[in-house]
C-alpha cells in the first residue's frame, strides 16, 4: 500500500519506516528542509536504539523517502497519516491542535481517489471529527475516510513496540476506512497482534486514558515511597509484593524521581483539560498532575538534605539528564527542576549524559557537562543518579570514592543496593528506602 506520514518527528519517522520495513511503500513528509535533508543524508533528528539502520535498510530497499512537499506524497496515497506534534497550549494547557488542522487543511487539497486520513497524533476526543469537518468543507468531492489510530511507544523500545504491539486501536466510523487500516496492519496479523475496532472518539480517548492510567501508577508507587522512607519500609519490595497480583501488575512500578518524556505530563493535562470542559472533571488525573510536578522539586531538596542541609558552595555530580535511557528526550525531564533546585540552592552542578547533553544544553544554564561518569564524579561533593541508563549499573564504586571529595550518593533510581554502597564506603540514598551511612 502506499502511504504518506505527515510529519518526521519521533513517532512519523519510527511509524513511517515500520510500516516501509512491513514492505508498504512510505513518503515521509516535513515542513523542515534541515530535517528532510539530515534525514535523506542518514542523519536522524531523534536517538532511537535500531532506527538508524531501520532507516538506512528501507531507504536502501526503495520503500522509505523523504520530502517536504505534500501534494506528490499525498496524491494517489490509500493511506495518509498526520503525525505531527500537539504540544501543550501557552496558557490553558489543552493540547494545541493548531499543526493538526493545518495538516487536514493541506491534504484535503492534494488527495485523489479514496484515501483514509488518519489521526496519529495524540489528540483529544473530537478531534477526527473536526478534522473530517475541515476536509469536506475545503474539498466536498473528496473521496476521504478519517480514522484515529494511537501510538503506544515507548521511547527507547519504540520499533519493537511498533512490531510486536500489545494491541493496535482503530477508531473508524465507516467500514471502508476500518478495512482500508486493517489492510495496512496485516503484516502483524502474523504476531497475532489483537485489532480493536472502535469509533472514532473512543480510539481517542484510550490513549489518554492508557497514559493517564499509567501515570498514576508511577506516582502512587512514588507516594508509597515517601511513606516507605517515614515508616521504615522497603518500597521496592512492597512494588513487588503488590506487582505480583495479576490484576496490579508490575509495570510501572518503579519509584522514581517522577515521570516526564513527550507524553504523559502534555497527556495528562489534556485529559483534565477535556473533563473540565465536558463538566466531567477527573479528580484523580488532576492529583496525578500536581503530585508529579511538586516530586521533581522535592528530588532537589532531598539531595539537600543528604549534603548535611546545603549545597551552597558544593559540586554535585548528576548522572542522566534524558527523562528515561535509550532516549536524547528532555521534555519534562526531572533534571531539569532538580538542577533549577540545586542551583537555587548554591551549588555548581556538573553533569554527564550518553545521549542527552546536546539536547540539554539549551535548556540548562550554568551546567558543565563531562565525558563520562567517572570524570562527572572527579571532585564532586555528592553524586546524583537521575536517570537509569546501563552505563551506570556497574559503576566501579570504590574508584568513585577516590575521585569524589565526599562519598555521598543519592540514587534516585534504586540502582544500586543499599548495602553494596555501604560496603564501599558510601553514604547512600535511595527511593522509599532508609538511608545508609558508611
């Protein structure tokens, strides 16, 4: 089948060359020359693990191109997707739709014969509805099917989620489109890949409803490990003792710093947004928002309170800037109000990051960032693991002893045990655990 993607951004591209490695033929399209060109020269906007090579494969193979100009890609296309961003709006929160439309607007000029126009982005409810609204009225003889159907990807993992998905939904509201999707997703038909037929809005509102659900799960364990720290309880063992129950679940579990990334803080407050305006507001996803936001800052004090009550005049030393491994992500990263936090506080902050320092850079001011972990640690008064990339699992502590002026570190992410550190000569702090002194 022939299908055009709106947008190469992280989901049009990881999307887009999935379905030209299925063996559809795919033209990515972006507004960007600076990106299209990278892209048509091998160069990738985003670090995803597998997605270089993907590209380079499709693109070899003559399945997978790239463009900035719509009309070719879209004229004679079955398929078109519209993958482009919906950040949250200045002012209110609500996702901004304005890249959407403006997308339908376009491609209702340049579509022939019957074509399916698919929401990929994450949208909120109503959203296809206006979109098959602004393309009858740009063009009333058009032939167009719109469907929704939502990514579930996780950065980091995102082309074996695409390949091996838990589940693939389709929001249509006629059976031609619902047809025209399924065809499209036959090549998963193999993995026995379960096809969720639903209308339009409904499709929608599972992906908010999947990331807010999701979402509440990361801050009820982080709630659960403050109290784990007050009572002297372990909150990784309570996670699994809780994760064990089939109907729980031990995914997303792991107490944390907070979540951030492109999806769940901009999801989230859509949600709430879309359940003020219906009247319907959801007071759960509205904690969750608020929990979230105030945990990052509160990862700021706690380094604080684990130098002795001050940072003024010390280095500390973070560890992983990216909001999760394997991505170069800063969206919402709990860096970025830990070392806001840090800084208010007096300290000099020296980081270090695989993948994330160049994204990182314009965001922070006043960060020196080093090549490695051990060179991060060199001097530093107190060390900071924000994020769990493999590169710090086996970390040769005794040697960051040596290099540290003070053995001190907090560990945001249960990295390390406790008593390992302890036998090193650490003082340690973790998530829902009870600090260690060496």
């Amino acid at each position: 089948m022939r299908i055009a993607m709106i947008g190469s951004g992280y989901v049009g591209l990881v999307s887009g060359a999935c379905f030209a490695d299925f063996g559809h033929d795919v033209v990515c399209v972006d507004n960007d020359p600076k990106k299209i060109e990278a892209l048509e020269a091998g160069r990738m906007p985003i670090y995803e693990p597998g997605l270089e090579a993907l590209v380079a494969d499709n693109v070899r193979q003559k399945r997978l191109s790239f463009t900035t100009d719509l009309k070719p890609a879209v004229a004679g296309a079955d398929a078109v997707f519209i993958a482009v961003g919906t950040p949250s709006r200045r002012g209110d929160g609500f996702a901004d739709l304005s890249y959407v439309y403006a997308a339908a607007r376009e491609i209702a000029q340049a579509v022939t014969g019957y074509t399916v126009v698919v929401t990929k982005s994450t949208v909120p409810v109503g959203t296809g509805d206006e979109v098959e609204r602004i393309i009858r009225e740009a063009r009333p003889d058009a032939e167009v099917g719109v469907a929704s159907n939502p990514e579930f990807l996780r950065e980091g993992a995102a082309i074996g989620d695409f390949k091996r998905p838990d589940r693939i939904v389709i929001g249509a509201e006629d059976e031609r489109a619902a047809a025209v999707m399924q065809e499209v997703y036959r090549p998963l038909y193999l993995n026995a890949a379960p096809i969720i037929v639903t209308g339009r809005r409904t499709a929608e509102l599972t992906k908010y409803a999947a990331n807010a659900f999701l979402a509440t799960k990361i801050t009820f364990i982080n709630e659960i490990a403050d109290l784990c720290e007050r009572v002297g309880a372990n909150v990784q063992e309570v996670a699994r003792g809780i994760g064990l129950d089939n109907r729980i679940g031990s995914k997303f579990l792991h107490a944390g710093p907070g979540y951030g990334g492109s999806c769940f803080p901009k999801d989230t407050l859509a949600l709430v947004k879309t359940a003020q305006d219906y009247a319907t507001p959801i007071r759960i996803v509205e904690t969750v928002v608020s929990v979230n936001d105030q945990r990052k800052r509160a990862m700021a004090r706690k380094v604080v309170a684990a130098a002795g009550g001050s940072v003024r005049g010390k280095t500390v030393a973070l560890l992983g800037l990216t909001f999760k491994p394997d991505t170069d992500d800063m969206r919402d990263a709990p860096s970025l109000s830990i070392i806001a936090g840090l800084q208010d506080g007096g300290a000099k902050v020296v980081a270090y990051d695989p993948e994330g320092i160049e994204q990182a850079r314009p965001l922070l001011e006043g960060v020196t960032y080093a090549d490695d972990a051990y060179s991060c640690a060199s001097g530093a008064d107190i060390l900071v693991i924000v994020t769990e990339w493999s590169a710090f699992r086996a970390l040769d502590l005794p040697r960051l002893k040596t290099l540290m002026n003070a053995p001190v570190l907090v560990d945001l992410r249960n990295v390390y045990s406790p008593t390992d550190a302890v036998k090193h000569g650490f003082q340690y702090v973790g998530i829902g655990t009870t600090p260690s002194n060496g």
